[in-house]
C-alpha cells in the first residue's frame, strides 16, 4: 500500500553541527560536509548527462525513465520482484492476502458467464508483478473447469526481471514456439496456456472476448505535472542540482514557456473546470499513458466483447500533487536515488473513466470504493468458509482477519483504493444488469466533448 506515508520524508538538507567539529580544527571538513550528495545512482547519472545536454525533462518523462529504463529502471533492474510484498518497499492487495486474487476471480468467471461461456476466451493481467494475483485467480477458478478449459491466461509485463518472477511465480514452462507459448505444471489439470507480453500494443487483437484485469498498474504510469502561474499553466520539469542546497542531484523547475504538453493541455477540454475557478498555483496531473491505456482495452471490449477491471489508489480529479516516492514502506524524497525508489502518482479515475465511456460499444461503472466492491463480491462468506477450516490455526485466523480488515476498512486500503470496470454495452445494457460488484446505476455517461490525450 503506497498510499499513506509511513515515517515523513527525509530531510533534504544535510545539517551538520559545526561547533563540536570547529572545537577540534575540522573547519574545512565541514564545508567539504555542506556539499556533501547522496551516492549518485545510474540512472541518476544517466539522466544528468541527457539534462544537461539537452534541457530539464518533463515529470513524466523522469517517472518514465525512473520505473522503466530498460536497465537501471525501478522495475526493470534485476531482482526487482523483492521491492513487492512485506519485505520489499510497498505491499499490495495480492499480497496482503489471497481473498483478494479469489474474489478477483470469482469476478473473471461471472463476467464469462454473462458472456455466455464463449471459448476460446483470454484472461488477461497487465503490470502483474510477482504474478501473485494470476496464481490466487488459477487456483480460485479451478473449481470451475469449463471456464478453466475455455480461458487462455496472457500476461502483459514490461519488465523483463519480472515477466521471470511471474514464469517461476506460476510454475509454467516454456513450449517449443521459442518461448512464445508457456504452460502451467502437470498438475493443472487443464493444460492451460500462457503468454507474455511486453506492452499491450503487443496482444494480438484475435476476436476472442477478453477479460482483463489492472492491478496497481495506472499509478505506475507516468504523468505530467502543470502549476497554474498568472501567465497560464506552466509545465513542471526536472533539472539537475548542482547547488550545496540539497543532498539530491535533481530539483522541480518551471517551464519558463509552453512545452508540447502543455500546449496540448491548453486546447483540451481537461482545463475546463479549473480555468475559471479560483485556484492560483493549482497543480494538475494528466498520464497520457493511462489515458491511452483505459482507451486500448475499452476498445478491446467493444470490439470483441469482454469486461476489465482496473483496481487502484486514486481521486476523481486531475487536481493536486500526488508524486510520491517509496522505500522500504516509508515515504521518501521523489527526486532522490532515481532507479532505486518506487515513484508513483494517484490514478485520476474521473479522466480515465470518461475516456473509456467515451468508446463506442465500451460501457463504464464506477469507480467504486474497494471495500465496497469486496463487501459485494462476498468477502464476508469466503472469509468465514476459510475460518470455519477446521485445520486452521489460530495464528492463521489472526492473519486472515487482519488482512480482510485492511483490504475492506474504509480507513484503510478499503476506502483509499477505487474498483473501475469496463464491460460491452451489449452484456450490460444501461439500467438492466452491471458487472459483478457494480450496480446499473454506477454506469459512467460518455462526457459530452471528447478529451483530448495528450500522446504519451
Ligand atoms: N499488480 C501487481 C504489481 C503492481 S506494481 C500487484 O498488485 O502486486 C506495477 C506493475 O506494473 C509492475 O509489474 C510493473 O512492472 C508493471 N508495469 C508498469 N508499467 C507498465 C506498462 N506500461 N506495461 C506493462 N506493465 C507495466
């Protein structure tokens, strides 16, 4: 969970006492001290070498670099699956307990039955990390072998350390296609296949319906950032920090003029509602990424039917600076050691909602609170079936209660994350039945001008 800060963020200054040190002659060490930088990192270095060649670089572009740089990225570098869980730096729903991937795949099944049990069909995970979340789905599902044999599982992962992790996560062993077809152990009963990924543009558009599902994946994507100044909204960027001011190597600047993005902001409809309010110095996020993202798979969705499911920590506005930075569950300086700390923003559900209502065939529900969304999907029986094991000790009903409790409790990940869902407007004609967890009358209505993306 990444989105309460566990201790305050560290310092950016060093401070150092000087009158113990001037007592005993180290006047100069101190000033060697003043300016003394964190290690730089790779990345860090890499970044600073393209800045200053080339000028600061948009938010959007350092995130980009900072999770994903094929070698030095947050999530690309080797080993990366540790920073994922209770021992890494943050822990997600997956891990805090399988009630979670269970429900997930109850949810996967009824959609198909409302879909009428089409076969073949696709079960698809984008940004799957350990692959926790597709193991608790596969074991959930196995009591219902038809949709076991009809489904075909695709994992989409940009990392290539953790497509690993998910291959050993799940057991699954490559077939002789060059690695393109995996299959899941002897003892899956119901040989099915998986394939990997590295983007979505990458899944092939076969006309089987699709059922998808997004996990933590939109904070993951990266954002630009615009303050409103008395000459119009200005981009944020980084730039590099020389300056003995701070122990970082980058620091925030205003673009003095329009960039692209901003440009591009300026003629959206996105500004609409804050332009004429009274919210000087207003920062707002847009991830085109996201945005483009939401689109592809509500398309999927009109185009070959299906549903999706996009769970995260977000707000229903574009408003706010929510870039934050994580290590070891605390909450840590977004501009320190560039490759090795998670960087992450709020999903704007409101946006990415509106851009998936606005494609033909694609009909949008939500966001709704998580703890809402588990609470209708019948935590509360799945947890009593699984205390009522007469084999379970009490050890474990502690865990369990407590997991439950953080997943649902609206002052927990219960409130703090949001549940999305697309389905195709044919499955759920407006008014007559949902998704599974949604009521008809949390569908999303297409805005009445299209947003325009600002193209990742
Ligand atoms: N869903 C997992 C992991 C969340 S972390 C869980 O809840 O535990 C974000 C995941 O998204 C990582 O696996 C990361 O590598 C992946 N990711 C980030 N950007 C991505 C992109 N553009 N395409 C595919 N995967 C991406």
């Amino acid at each position: 969970m990444r989105g309460v800060a566990v201790r305050r963020m560290t310092s950016s200054i060093v401070s150092v006492d000087r009158r113990g040190l001037g007592r005993v002659g180290y006047a100069e060490l101190t000033e060697d001290l003043r300016l003394l930088k964190e290690p730089e990192t790779p990345l860090g270095a890499e970044l600073a070498s393209q800045i200053k060649a080339r000028g600061p670089v948009t938010v959007h572009e350092y995130m980009r670099q900072c999770l994903l740089h094929p070698r030095h990225g947050y999530y690309a570098r080797p080993g990366a699956e540790r920073v994922i869980g209770k021992d890494g730096d943050f822990i997600t729903a997956p891990e805090v307990s399988q009630l979670f991937g269970e429900l997930v795949g109850v949810w996967l099944v009824s959609e198909w039955l409302s879909l009428g049990k089409p076969s073949p069909a696709r079960v698809v995970e984008v940004g799957p990390g350990r692959g926790t979340l597709m193991a608790d789905v596969l074991q959930a599902t196995t009591s219902w072998p038809e949709f076991r044999q009809a489904v075909r599982v695709e994992m989409v992962e940009a990392s290539p350390s953790l497509r690993t992790a998910q291959q050993l996560r799940l057991g699954a062993r490559p077939l002789a296609d060059r690695g393109r077809t995996w299959r899941l152990p002897d003892h899956d009963r119901f040989g099915t296949s998986v394939r990997w990924h590295e983007s979505l543009r990458d899944l092939d558009d076969e006309p089987f319906p699709c059922l998808l599902v997004a996990q933590e994946l939109l904070d993951a994507m990266p954002a630009h950032q615009f303050v409103k100044t008395p000459s119009g909204w200005r981009e944020k960027l980084v730039d590099v920090d020389d300056t003995d001011d701070s122990a970082h190597h980058f620091r925030f600047v205003l673009a003095p003029s329009p960039t692209p993005a901003s440009r591009a902001l300026t003629l959206s409809s996105y500004l609409a509602a804050y332009d004429s309010s009274n919210c000087d110095d207003a920062t707002i996020e847009v991830s085109p990424t996201a945005l483009a993202t939401v689109d592809d798979v509500a398309r999927r969705v009109a185009r070959h039917s299906g549903a999706a499911l996009f769970v995260d920590y977000g707000k229903t506005t574009c408003l706010g600076d929510t870039l934050r930075a994580f290590k070891r569950h605390a909450q840590v300086m977004p501009l320190g050691d560039p490759g090795l700390v998670d960087l992450t923003v709020d999903a704007d559900f409101a946006a990415c909602a509106k851009q998936a209502a606005l494609v033909d065939g694609a009909r949008v529900y939500g966001p709704i609170d998580q703890g809402e969304w588990l609470g209708r999907m019948g935590i509360a029986h799945r947890l009593e079936a699984l205390l009522n094991n007469d084999a379970i000790t009490d050890t474990q009903v502690d865990h369990l209660i407590t997991a439950c409790e953080r997943l649902c409790d609206p002052a927990q990940m219960g409130g703090r994350y949001k549940v999305l869902a697309i389905a195709h407007s044919k499955t759920h004609a407006l008014g007559l039945e949902a998704p599974a967890g949604f009521r008809p009358d949390e569908s999303v209505s297409p805005p009445p001008d299209p947003l325009s993306v600002i193209s990742p």
